[in-house]
C-alpha cells in the first residue's frame, strides 16, 4: 500500500500544474464577487481578500524578473520571494484585522 501511494504521488509530480493554477482565478474571483455583495462583512476583510490578487500578481512578476535577471526560479533567491511573500502575510494582516473588527462589533447577550 505504501509503495501504491508514492507511485500515486510522483505519477502526480509529473503532472504540469500550470493550467489549473491559471484556471484558479476563476473560483477566486466568483468568491470576491459574492464577498462583496454580503453587506455585513466589513471592507477590511473585502480588501484582504482582494490583496490576495495583488500577492498573486508580485508573485508573478517577481518571477518572471528571478528567471530574467539571476536564471533561478524564485524559491531560489531568498529576498525576493520574502518580499513576494510579504504581500501574503500583509493581505492576511488585513484579513485578520478586518474578522477581529466584526467580532468586535458583533453584540453580546447575556442571559
């Protein structure tokens, strides 16, 4: 069973992911749409969400640049993924501060 299951996954590591990661903002933007239509979610965590989008678009042009300028791929060249991945650990600040808000603002009964 054990040798079944790395058959599996490095029959799945062979796999180019390069289509469903680009057909992925599809859902991503169905979801957006829909947050923004619920009025009693706050604009803090609208606009957390949507950094998403923004940590996704760094990610790729900060790529694209790793591949042109130093010929590694990203994960390669520490700083710049740290600074690609800062625009994910800002979007999830704003998210979170934007839950903490709503929580805050949701009244409490006591009985």
């Amino acid at each position: 069973m054990n040798n079944l299951f790395l058959k599996f996954i490095e029959k799945l590591g062979l796999i180019d992911n390069t289509l469903l990661f680009a057909l992925s903002i599809i859902p991503y933007a169905i979801f957006l749409f829909y947050l923004y239509k619920i009025k009693s979610v706050n604009n803090f965590v609208k606009t957390g969400f949507s950094l998403t989008v923004l940590f996704v678009l760094i990610t790729i042009l900060v790529s694209i640049f790793t591949l042109n300028y130093y010929d590694k791929t990203l994960v390669e060249v520490d700083f710049l993924h740290g600074l690609a991945e800062s625009f994910l650990t800002l979007s999830d600040f704003v998210i979170l501060f934007g839950f903490i808000r709503l929580l805050n603002s949701i009244e409490v009964n006591n009985s």
